[in-house]
C-alpha cells in the first residue's frame, strides 16, 4: 500500500537567491495535507518531476545531485516510519505531529519513542480539558462579557461548592459522574453538610433557593458545554431546582421617611449610605446599579441607566425627594461602596431610625423549617430598597406594566416575587378597591330592600 507522501519542488516558492525547497508533501486526508522541509534548495529548472529527484544536469555550484538525491532518499524513510507509526497508534492528528515531528537530522530510533511520548501528551491535555473544573473555568470566560459581576460570582460559587463537596466526600467529580445519585449527595450536602466561608461562627447548611440557584446554573452550564459538542448528553430530567418563596420586608413610605429625617449628626460617616438607600427606595435600582450611577445619567429629570444584570435600559423620572438627594449628594460624586459595608450600616440606620418591630421569618432545611426572629431593622438589605419601590407603587395603584418599565422587569411572573405585602394589607387593598368601585355601596343598597320586603 503507497503511503501518501512524495517529493516535491513547487516552483511557487522560488527563494531570493533563485533556488526553491524540495519538501516532502504528506497528504494525511482527501483534503488536508502538510510540507516537510528537507532544507535542501536548487533551482527549480533541475527538478525531475517525473521521477522526483534532483537532475544529474545539477551545476556543481548547487551540490553533487548524486549526494542530495541520496540524502532526499534517507530524509524521505525518515517521514515515511512517521507516518506509518502515526497511522499504527491511530494518532488523533496525523499531520500536525509528523510535521512537529519531522526534522532532517532525526534519528529514526528515536522515531517510537517520540510517537509514544507525543501520543500520551495528546491523552494528558485532552483529559485535562475534559476536567469539569477547567470547563467551568471556560464557561465563566464566555460569560465576562454577557453577564453582571454578581452572576459571574454566582458561577464562582458553583465552582466553590462543587469542590467543597469533592473534598467532603473524598471522590473526585466527573462528567461522567454526574448521575442522579451524585445530585441526591450533592443537594444533601449543601443543604446539612456545607460550611460557610468568611463567617465569625460555624454554620452549616444553605439555604433552599441558594441550592436551587446552585443547581439552576449547574443545569446551565452542563447544557452549554454539551451544545458545544465538548462532552456527552447527560440526562439531568431529575435534576430539580429546589425552591421556596423566600422571605423578606419592604419599607413602607412612612419608613423610608423615618430614615430620611433621622437625625445622624453623631454619625456623619452614615449619612451617604442613608441618603443612597432612600434613593434606591425611590427609584428602584438594585444595587449593583445606584453604587455605579455618574452626574451625566441625569438628564430632564430623569435617570437614564442601564442595568447591570439585565443589560437593559431604563428611564426613571424622580420624585422631588430623590432628584434633591441626587443634585445635593451625589450629582458630582458617588462613594465608593461594597454590598456588605452598605448592608452593615443600613442596618444601623434603621435601628436608629426606631424601626424595631419584631419580625418573624422562616425557611426550609431538609425537612424543617427555621425560624427566625429579629427586629425589622436587621432584616433591611440593599435589595429592600427595589422591593420597596415596587410594593408600594403596587399598592399605589400604579399599573404593573409601568412599574416594570421602571424596574427593568421582563417578565410579570418575575416581578410579583417583588412584591411583599402582608395578608392584611392585601385585604385592605381589596376593601379600598371595593370602596372605589361602590360595591359596598351596591351590597349594603340590596340588603336594605330585601329588608323592606320582608
């Protein structure tokens, strides 16, 4: 059987000194096909092509035809063992690795030991890019420019739980491990055995919509790299994404009064984190949006931004309150803020605004639900300040579809997970309603005349 490999001069390649190489042209597929380089040069006139070697019509001056052929001869066997090794052990790319391979001065016993070698490092890096950790790592690069810095972290956090839970169980995570026995382990672990970082006391256990949001982008991400043919389908029908409605407080507008009035004078280094708060509350903006605000997104009255997270724009008018903030506090400079230094003295600012009213709350763990008490206060984050806004332009009356225009909300399914209203305030919104449209009036009118028939 001919291998597909032969001399060539190719009179396209003529060199400066008239001279053109002599390769050794492998064709590896129908289409594909590589040059070796002999480093043997003559003027392309004394190349027989018929028979593919140096014509004994050479000019001495060029060499001894006679020498060269012979050398083209031994460097030809040299490519020739490539090829047949590469072809033996099946090498996954022919003709990148007799070209990386081949060298006029290679020494043919070198040949199997090179193939062996070249064939393993092959093995070892297509391994290591089918390590999950090294693809998270790449799925997280694709994602820098499309998504927000805190889902960037979410996918960080992802990285660091499934590590955690590699260590904690001593077995290293696969692709191929990844069954429905691994999600029933791993939802367990984060739910008991998962220990926070960065915490002054041991705690153990996440929180179920924090397991669901884990799961959510592992599904994610899993998809993504089999989209891209990088590794098998794996089922994941089971996969569930475990949630709950979560708890969390709005401020009424009576509250975020009360903070705005609050007297700080004996804390001065709190009055921008109050004031930005109340802004927020005004405006709806989560906080990777109002800590990132300039001077020029002011213009008529309104905020002009575009939201972080969504990638979209919104237009936002101002109350007279939230353009004096702006104008006063912050139209030449923002402060430079981090979510837990803003989370910590908000907190301070609501004690110190008297919003103490107990607070009970609770979440799912496994099969129990904790419960929480604590003054409302300490309950207040940066993102209270959105649900805020959207509860009370909500029970204002304000038309959802306006609200979500401000808030960036795309769909309404998403935007009434916002909205944090008691059971009794959900009643009394019905009552004033009622009272708007007469009903009251209609049903009282009917029973007063079936008193009268009686």
């Amino acid at each position: 059987m001919l291998l597909p490999i032969k001399l060539i001069c190719p009179p396209g390649k003529q060199r400066a000194d008239g001279t053109s190489t002599v390769f050794i042209q492998y064709c590896y597929s129908a289409t594909k096909r590589t040059l070796l380089n002999t480093e043997i040069a003559i003027p392309v006139a004394y190349w027989n092509k018929k028979q593919r070697c140096i014509s004994e019509k050479l000019p001495a001056a060029f060499g001894h035809y006679e020498r060269l052929n012979e050398e083209l001869k031994r460097q030809f066997r040299i490519a020739e063992d490539l090829v047949t090794h590469s072809n033996k052990n099946d090498f996954p790319n022919k003709g990148a690795f007799v070209k990386k391979t081949f060298s006029p001065t290679l020494d043919i016993t070198t040949i199997v030991g090179q193939v062996e070698q070249a064939i393993q490092q092959e093995i070892k890096e297509k391994k290591a890019k089918l390590d999950i950790y090294y693809q998270l790592d790449e799925y997280i690069k694709s994602k820098q420019r499309k998504v927000s810095k805190a889902t960037l972290t979410v996918y960080g956090n992802v990285k660091s739980h499934l590590l955690a839970f590699e260590q904690y169980r001593k077995q290293k995570i696969t692709f191929e491990s990844l069954d429905f026995s691994f999600y029933e382990d791993f939802v367990d672990y984060l739910t008991f055995e998962h220990i926070h970082l960065r915490r002054q006391m041991v705690l153990t256990g996440l929180k179920l919509n924090t397991i669901g949001k884990t799961i959510k982008h592992l599904r994610g991400f899993i998809k993504d790299r089999v989209k891209r043919k990088i590794i098998a389908s794996i089922d994941m029908t089971d996969f569930k994404i475990p949630e709950e409605e979560s708890d969390a407080i709005y401020l009424t507008h009576e509250e975020i009064a009360a903070l705005y009035q609050t007297d700080l004078s004996a804390h001065p280094h709190l009055l921008e984190y109050r004031d930005l708060f109340v802004l927020a509350c005004l405006t709806g903006f989560r906080f990777s949006d109002f800590s990132t605000l300039k001077p020029e997104d002011l213009q008529r009255d309104m905020l002009y931004k575009k939201q972080e997270k969504s990638d979209h724009w919104v237009i936002i008018p101002l109350r007279e309150e939230a353009k004096l903030i702006f104008t006063r506090q912050f139209r030449d400079r923002i402060p430079v803020l981090t979510n837990p230094e803003f989370n910590r003295h908000i907190k301070t600012i609501g004690m110190l605004a008297g919003i103490t009213r107990l607070i009970k709350f609770s979440y799912k763990k496994g099969n129990q639900n904790v419960v929480v008490t604590k003054p409302k206060y300490d309950w207040i984050t940066s993102h209270t300040a959105r649900r805020s806004f959207c509860t009370n332009e909500f029970l204002a009356g304000t038309p959802v579809e306006l609200i979500m225009k401000i808030s960036g909300h795309k769909r309404t399914k998403d935007f009434y997970k916002y909205i944090r209203i008691s059971p009794e305030e959900a009643a009394n919104k019905i009552k004033e309603l009622w009272l708007a449209r007469d009903d009251m009036k209609l049903i009282k009118e009917s029973i007063v005349k079936l008193d009268i028939a009686v």
